[in-house]
C-alpha cells in the first residue's frame, strides 16, 4: 500500500467510524462521500476497494433513511 492509500483509508475509515457510532447528521454522510470520490479521483484507493466503500455507504445510508422514516411514521397522529 502507498502512503496515499494509508492516509485515504483512514479518512474513509474515520467517516464510517463516525456514522457507526451514532453520528448520523448530512455532514457526516457528505464528508464520508467526498473522502470516498477524492481517494478515488486522485488514485489513492482502487476500483476495488471505491466500489467496497460505495457498498458499505449506501448500505448505512439506507439503515440511516430507514430509521428516519420509522421514526416520522410514529410521530404521525
């Protein structure tokens, strides 16, 4: 791995930690996409490893949006 990787993976990594841990807010979910098309744009992270990190976003976004809509659900009268 290249210096570049290490350093790109590890602000994807630090993004995801963020959203793992309960930090849902659109800031984070936007700096988690950006970390992910920069790495990717300057080829820091490979065509591998950007599609793994595409899986695993849309996979929490979805959780994410999921528990949004569960939750504007049971606050309707």
């Amino acid at each position: 791995m290249s210096r570049a990787n290490v350093i790109a993976v590890g602000m994807i990594d630090a993004r995801f930690d963020c959203i793992r841990k309960g930090d849902n807010s659109a800031q984070v979910f936007a700096e988690t996409s950006m970390a992910m098309e920069m790495a990717y744009a300057l080829g820091a992270i490979d065509d591998t490893e950007f599609s793994h990190y595409k899986k695993r976003y849309y996979r929490l976004y979805q959780v994410h949006a999921e528990a949004s809509m569960a939750e504007i659900w049971r606050s309707t009268p």
